[in-house]
C-alpha cells in the first residue's frame, strides 16, 4: 500500500482546465459516479483498502474559500441545474448539490439515524433482514465519530429555535436539538452556500480528502454518460470532461471491473436508464419521494432575524412515527431570498411589508413520510421528475401544517403564513382549520422543496421487485452498485444524509 | 400551429368577444396555451407603445417584450414610497432576472418565454390591454387573479413573481433596510479550519468488520 498523504486544506482534484488531451483512459479496481455523500464514503473506505479508486463528478471543484455566502449565488454555483431543478409541474424545487461533495456541502448538517420503525419496515416488506438495528449500529456510530456528529449545544440554538421549543414545550410536545456533522460552529447561517471556514464536516473536507490520502483520484468537470458491461458484468464508464464554459474538453473512458452509482436519486436512474442496464425489474426510475417539506414563516412581536445563527436548532419529533402523524417540524432559519419563496402575503405593498418585517419571521419546516409515488425517466432527451404529492399523503402534509401553526402561536407568534400560491394567514387556533383545510392537493397549490430525493433505485431481496440487493449490487449486472439515497425502499421522514453515509459504509466493506 | 396562427385565432377569440371563462378553458386547459408552446410563442394581441421602445443594450437576453414585462413587474411588485426600502429603480431588478434566465436550457427558456407572453397577452382579455400597459394597481390585481387561477396561471403568476423579488433581494443594496447582515465570515475574521484529520485507521484496520 502506498504512503498515505493527507493534505490540511483544498483536495488535489483534475478539473477541464487542467485537461489538455481530447481522450483519456483511465484504468481503476473502482470508478465511483458522484462524489456525495456515498461517492465520498465508498470512496474512501476501498482507498484505504487498498483499492484504486477514481471518482468522477459532473459538477464543479469549489474550494470553501471561494463559497460566496449569498444564497441566489450559491444556487447557481453549487446546485443542480443551478438550483433550477424542479419536478414536472414546476411546483417542487428539487435541492442537489451539483459540485464536488455533492449535497454534503450545501446541506443543514441535519444528522439523524434510520429510524428503527423504518428499518422494521424494510425487513418485512423488502426482504432486507440484514439490515437490522444492531447490524447499522455500528456504521452509524462509526460515521458519527469521523464526522464530528454531536448534540447542538446550547449556544447553537439561534433565536428562532429558542422560540419554538419554548413553544414545544408550552404545549407539552417533545422537542431535541438536532446532531450536526460540524465542528466549532462559527453560527454564520450560511449552511445553504457552503460553510466557508470548513466547519461542516462536508464530504468535502472529510470523506474525499481522505480518499486522496489513500491515492483516490477525483474528476470534477465529468459527467459519465453511459455504464459499460458485457456479458452481465460491469466493465467501466464513459464520460465526457465539459468546461464551464459548456464546451467539451474530453471524453474519458474508465476501464474498472467494479463501478458504484452515487450520483444521487434523480440522475443515477436517468444513467442507468440511458445505459440500458439492471432494469430486469422495471424499476430503475420508479418508486421515487423526496420528503416534500413547507417553509411555514410566521411573524414574531420581538426580533427574530432568522438568518442569525446555526441554522437549525431544534426539532419536534412529537409526530415522527407514523402512527402519530409521520411528520418531523423542524425549526429552521432562512436568509431575504429564501423568505421571498415562503409564503404569499399579497402583492406589492402587502409583500414589501411581510419582507420589511423580516428580521421578526421566524420559520419551521415540515418534513412528511411521503409515499414512492414518483418516477425519473427521460422524456424527448430531457430529464423529467415525475412527481406530484399523493392524495394519500395530502392529510399528512395538512397535519404537519396545522402542527406548524400551533407551534407558532403557542411561541408566540402573531400571524402564520400558510405557504400556498394564494394568500392564507393563521392569526389564531380558530383560523387553522379553515386555512388548511381549504386547501387543494394541486399543482402549483403549496410552495414545496424537497432537499431529500430518494428511493429511485430501490434496494430488496426480490430481484423482480428491487434494483439492487441489500449489498447495494445489482441483481443483474454484477460489479455495479448504487450507493445513494436512490437505495432507500422508502422515504425514511427525516435527513437521509447518516443513512447514506452508513450504507455506503457498509456497501464498500462488504465489496472489499 | 404556428405563432401567426395561434395569434390569429387568439385575435379572432377577441373579436368574437368569447368571455374570460371561455378563453381560459379554451387557451389555458384545453391546450391552445401548450401548442403555443410548441410554436414557440404569441405574436401580439396588441401593441403597446412599448413595442417601440427599444430594450437597453445589456438586454441581450431578454426579448423587448420581456424586457418591458418585468420592468413592469418591478413597479408592480416592489412598491418603496413610504418606507426605508431601497427604491427599486436603484436595483438592477431586470438586469438580475436576465442573468437568472440565462442559466435555464434552451428548450426551459424557449417554455418560459412563450408563458411570459401568454402572461402579457392573457391580460387583453382581462384588461383590454397588455400587462405592460397596466397601471400599477390593476398589475397586481391582474397577479392575485392569476395567482387564485388555473395550474398555468398559478404557475406564471409565481415564476414571474419569484424571478423578480428573488433579483431585488438578492442586490446588496436592499439589506441594510431590513438588518439582513449579508457575508459574515470574511467580515468577522473567521479562521479556516481546513480538512478534517484522518480517522484514526489503526482501529479500523484491525476490524474484519465494523
């Protein structure tokens, strides 16, 4: 094994600029698709085995010190499409991270285990007995540990999460201050543009730099556009090195007998179903949630600013199981552009009012167990994400915004403001019912994001039923694993980031 | 169908006096809107002294009408008088949506400029003339109409609202008003804290498994 060279900052990473060849061939014991949050986990943990590991990732190197800490900015610079990617109807903002460290860099640093009753569910209804409580301990634990997982401390509960567990506690609910992946906190607000000073413990200065340690070899810049194999067994990648001026530099070919899918829940599906491979099931694509949650703000009689301070404090998990709701309230800050997508106050004055106000808005966000109702395919060359919040799930997401608005008021607030295309405002309990209820599951009703696509290549022990197995490999093309949130069988209610971190894990040992 | 076409047959509507239920059913659920579309947008219904009023030269990537549309769009929707907001006319609102729309593929902005001419167009039928050529307060009653409207009202109402308050707000110069304090690191002299030190691999390696 080589020596190993951990480097203190930045990560040795070949972008287009760097590439001077229109062809290149590379050859690898393992390409890895993406460099999120599995990308960078699996990446590592066959590094250091002694794996040759090269990762590939289509979006751009970022080094911290470049983050701009303005949000719209941000978007463009950091996420998918330019944090332009939205479902069919356009009434779902779809979040990704698109960069090296994927949605680790831009995520809220939200860290929860699978919930057991979850786990439970996989067991029964996906065959996955492997995956039990006591077997994810200690990947959990072991992620945990090297990603400074930890409590918020008292001094990291920003104002607004001071407001809502007062208000949690008022109406006797049970409410947590989250675990964050970070360091030394430094209570910018700025989670959403990248954490500057590198006190997130983002792949990007943990995971991926430790894989370089090990001899990994990154490519930012490439986005792989078809998975080889031949006779049922992987054999590598094509890809296509783009400048950021759109242009393409090189194609690339990695020759490796191993390749791991970990571009996230949207574009894995799209590359296997442009590749033509490991759908026997049919199920590449479908099966899709990704936690539709509302930003429901609320006006405060005393200053609230929520941009100042961690981002999220705390969280009411009152509701988490779903035979209590199936919902997560999640206390959240926002910065002036992010408040603007939040609620409908009315035009012109009306609005300019609510955004005069804005250091009093306080926020929650409601995160539902949303039913795998969706579908990512290519339609006429274009990606298409193909969902719309189920009837089903409809009640679920009304009760999450009542609870919201209960929330509000029992901390004080003086008006609610539901997230709807119209103007709804909760001044009171009375004004809840009639607010929510009145609502219509329609396209372009509610103002939904989803930070947490999913389940798109769902893992199972039914090779007619599933893509892969509880392994994270294909049923039908051996050597090709997925190792994103595409694998979860079903939407797990809370942050999905430790739950992919510790499949990851474990995928990559049991491929070692 | 073509753009002339489509035109056409929206002029022929109007003379016809067809009622906003019916061109509503008609344009905007019964496809007319979509194979606007896939013509590549609406000639005018009417024309609006704007028409002649050329775009900046920084404008190249906004149509005339668009440009006009979400100028207009700013008057609307960033009303200051009377408060300590920054005026929108010292903010380069339209000049930020232009940098927004830049990002979008071809075939997105090719979709989004036949809605924004829907949306200019849809208001002849409303107001008797093009939303660019609406008072302030008929423009945003035109928006809260839209906005309790059908999907693709909703859904124009919204972006167009979006894109323009997103291209205020993101202007340094609106967050003083509001103590929205902007970057911080730089300004508070945060140290970087760099790469995490690696895991401690002698316990990991000694593991058959975790």
């Amino acid at each position: 094994m080589s020596e190993v060279q951990w480097r203190s900052s930045g990560l040795p990473v070949t972008q287009a600029k760097d590439v001077t060849q229109s062809s290149l061939t590379l050859d690898a014991d393992v390409v890895i698709v993406g460099s999120g949050a599995g990308g960078a986990v699996t990446g590592y943990e066959l590094a250091r085995r002694g794996k040759k590991v090269v990762i590939l990732e289509a979006g751009p190197y970022v080094p911290s010190q470049e983050f701009t800490e303005r949000f719209p900015e941000s978007l463009e610079a950091l996420y998918q499409d330019h944090g332009g990617q939205t479902n069919k109807s356009g009434d779902l903002l779809v979040l990704q991270g698109a960069c090296v460290g994927g949605s680790t860099v831009v995520n809220a640093c939200v860290c929860f285990r699978t919930p057991d009753f979850i786990l439970e569910d996989w067991q029964r209804d996906f065959g996955l007995s492997d995956l039990t409580s006591e077997e994810m301990a200690p990947y959990f634990e072991r992620v945990e540990k090297n990603l400074s997982i930890e409590d918020n401390k008292e001094h990291e509960i920003a104002r607004h999460g001071q407001l809502i567990r007062a208000g949690a506690n008022k109406l006797g609910w049970s409410v947590k201050p989250f675990k964050r992946n970070i360091r030394d906190c430094a209570l910018t607000g700025h989670c959403l543009s990248g954490c500057k000073t590198e006190r997130k413990q983002s792949m990007l200065v943990s995971y991926l730099p430790w894989a370089t340690a090990h001899g990994a070899r990154i490519y930012a810049d490439s986005r792989v556009t078809e998975v080889l194999a031949e006779n049922g067994r992987a054999r590598g990648v094509r890809a296509e090195i783009t400048g950021h001026d759109g242009n393409k530099v090189a194609d690339m070919t990695v020759n490796a007998e191993r390749v791991i899918l970990a571009a996230g829940a949207v574009q894995t599906p799209l590359l296997l179903l442009k590749s033509g491979l490991a759908n026997r099931s049919g199920q590449v694509g479908k099966n899709f949630a990704c936690h539709p949650s509302l930003y429901v703000s609320a006006r405060y009689p005393e200053p609230v600013h929520a941009w100042r301070g961690a981002m999220l404090g705390v969280y009411v998990d009152e509701f988490l199981h779903p035979d209590q709701g199936g919902f997560v309230l999640e206390d959240g800050g926002a910065g002036l552009a992010e408040l603007t997508m939040t609620a409908e106050p009315g035009t012109g004055e009306p609005f300019m009012a609510f955004m005069e106000d804005a250091k009093y808005l306080g926020g929650l966000v409601t995160l539902i167990h949303d039913h795998n109702v969706g579908t990512i395919r290519w339609e006429d060359g274009r990606k298409v994400i193909d969902y719309q919040l189920a009837n089903a799930d409809f009640p679920s997401m009304k009760r999450a915004l009542k609870a919201a608005a209960r929330l509000h008021l029992a901390s004080g607030a003086e008006q609610v403001y539901v997230p709807s295309s119209d103007k709804r405002v909760i001044r009171s309990e009375a004004d809840i019912e009639q607010a929510v209820e009145g609502l219509e599951n329609a396209p372009q009703h509610l103002r939904m994001v989803s930070y947490h696509p999913q389940g798109s290549c769902r893992m199972g022990a039914d090779p007619d039923t599933s893509v892969v197995n509880a392994d994270g490999e294909s049923h039908d093309v051996k050597g090709l694993y997925v190792a994103d949130a595409s694998l979860l069988p079903t939407s797990i209610i809370v942050n999905p980031q430790v739950t992919v971190y510790a499949l990851a894990t474990r995928i990559a040992e049991r491929m070692a | 169908m073509t753009q002339q076409q489509t035109a056409r047959r929206l002029s022929a509507a109007l003379q016809q006096g067809v009622t906003r239920r019916r061109f509503l059913k008609w344009t905007l659920v019964g496809g007319a809107g979509v194979a606007a579309a896939a013509a590549g947008g609406f000639a005018l219904l009417r024309l609006s002294p704007l028409d002649d009023q050329p775009e900046p030269d920084w404008a190249d990537g906004l149509s005339r009408q668009e440009y006009h549309l979400f100028d207009r769009a700013r008057v609307a929707l960033l009303p200051t008088v009377g408060t300590d907001l920054t005026p929108s006319s010292q903010v380069p609102v339209v000049h930020n949506v232009q940098h927004i729309l830049g990002f979008m593929g071809a075939a997105t902005r090719k979709d989004v400029a036949t809605g924004l001419s829907l949306f200019d167009n849809g208001a002849v039928f409303f107001h008797g003339k093009r939303f660019v050529d609406l008072d302030e307060a008929t423009a945003r009653d035109y928006f809260d109409a839209w906005g309790r409207g059908n999907v693709i009202q909703r859904t124009l109402a919204t972006v167009i609202k979006q894109l323009t308050y997103t291209s205020y707000w993101r202007d340094e110069s609106t967050w003083a008003a509001v103590e929205f304090d902007g970057p911080v690191s730089e300004q508070w002299g945060l140290a970087y804290l760099g790469n995490a030190p690696l895991p401690d691999e002698t316990s990991l390696n000694q593991e058959s498994t975790v």
